[in-house]
C-alpha cells in the first residue's frame, strides 16, 4: 500500500468515527444537545481535527442523514422480490414503519430535522436526491398499481405524495410521543391499527 493510500484510509477511518461518535451522542443527548465540542471529546479528538473533515454539525448531520437512507434501503430490499405492485405497495408501508421505530433519532434526522435540508440548501447541491430516490420508489410502485387497474381516476404523483405523507405523519406523530398525550383505548398499537385501516380503503380502491 503506497503512502498516499495509507493517508486516504486512514482519512476516511477518522471521518467514520466522527460520525459514529456524532450518532451515539445523538442518540443519547438528542440533536439539538449535541455540540461539535461534544463529538470532539467522544472520540478524544481535538475540536479543530472535527472541523478539518466537517464545517459545522449541519455537515456532520447531512452525512449521517445520507447513510440513514442507505440504512432504509436496506429495509427496502426485501421489495424487490415482491412482483405484485399492490402487495409491494403495502409491504413498503410496513417496512417504512418498521424503519421508524427501529430507528427513532435516525428517522427524526432525514425527514423532521431542518438542519440537513439547510446544509443542501447552502450548497451547491441543489438537489435532495436521497429523497428524490426514495420517493420514486414509491411512485414507481403506484404507477405499476395504476397499470393494472388499482386506484382509478387517480394520478400517481400525488396520490404517491398523500401515501408518504399519511405514513410519514403517523410516524412523526408517534416518534413524538403525540399519541401519547391522545386517550387512545390501545396506544401502543394505534400506529399499526392506523396502518391497517389505511389498507382496508386502498384494498377498495
């Protein structure tokens, strides 16, 4: 391995820590009680190293937003064997949910949190592309619905919008703890309820 190789690993293997260090103490204090100065002293590095490979927490919390989608992709891979656009159409839902809750904080950063949107926003990358890609997944699948007689009189761009947006409103009003505050006779299970309610109308459809 030249030198030059040797620099560039160990670069990257410094970049991951960080990064890892930034989730734990997210996970553990929440985003916004999280400071550079935190992650600096979790992974015993000094704060200046921190800010040579990122220029703020925007940064830091973009990366990471980049590799919870990576993380929900691999939720989604097990879709790709399921032919039938409307069984995979539910079981996106299923596993979009599954996501969530499994990773709470993770969740909060890519679609609730303003800060990675500002740091896409402030850069020259105009584009959201890890929400570009997962919501044509989705659409992808309702059109193929659409295709074979599902969902008549509807159009597949937004009725996919009011989808993600009914999913992702049940997730953020759960992670939250919204429906905690709401006397709900079965709380703990008034995410999946819901779900199953939103099923038995796109059955009809």
């Amino acid at each position: 391995m030249s030198i030059a190789d040797r620099k560039a690993r160990e670069k990257e293997a410094l970049k991951s820590l960080i990064l890892k260090g930034a989730k734990k103490l997210f996970l553990e204090r929440g985003i916004e009680q999280t400071t550079i100065r935190n992650i600096a002293d979790e992974i015993d590095y000094s704060v200046g190293t921190v800010y040579v490979y990122f220029k703020d927490k925007n940064a830091i919390l973009h990366d990471l937003h980049s590799i919870g989608f990576q993380e929900l992709g691999g939720y989604f891979k097990e879709l790709f064997t399921v032919k039938d656009p409307m069984e995979r159409l539910k079981k996106m839902g299923i596993m979009y949910l599954k996501f969530a809750m499994e990773n709470n904080e993770m969740y909060d950063l890519m679609f609730i949190v303003k800060a990675p949107m500002e740091f896409i926003e402030s850069s020259e990358k105009e584009e959201w592309n890890e929400g570009i890609g997962t919501f044509s997944a989705l659409r992808k699948t309702v059109e193929e619905c659409i295709a074979i007689g599902h969902f008549k009189g509807h159009f597949a761009e937004p009725l996919s919008f009011m989808i993600w947006g009914l999913v992702h409103g049940m997730c953020s009003l759960e992670i939250r703890q919204r429906t905690k505050g709401v006397k709900f006779s079965n709380p703990d299970q008034i995410l999946y309820q819901g779900y199953q309610e939103y099923l038995k109308i796109i059955e009809k459809l």
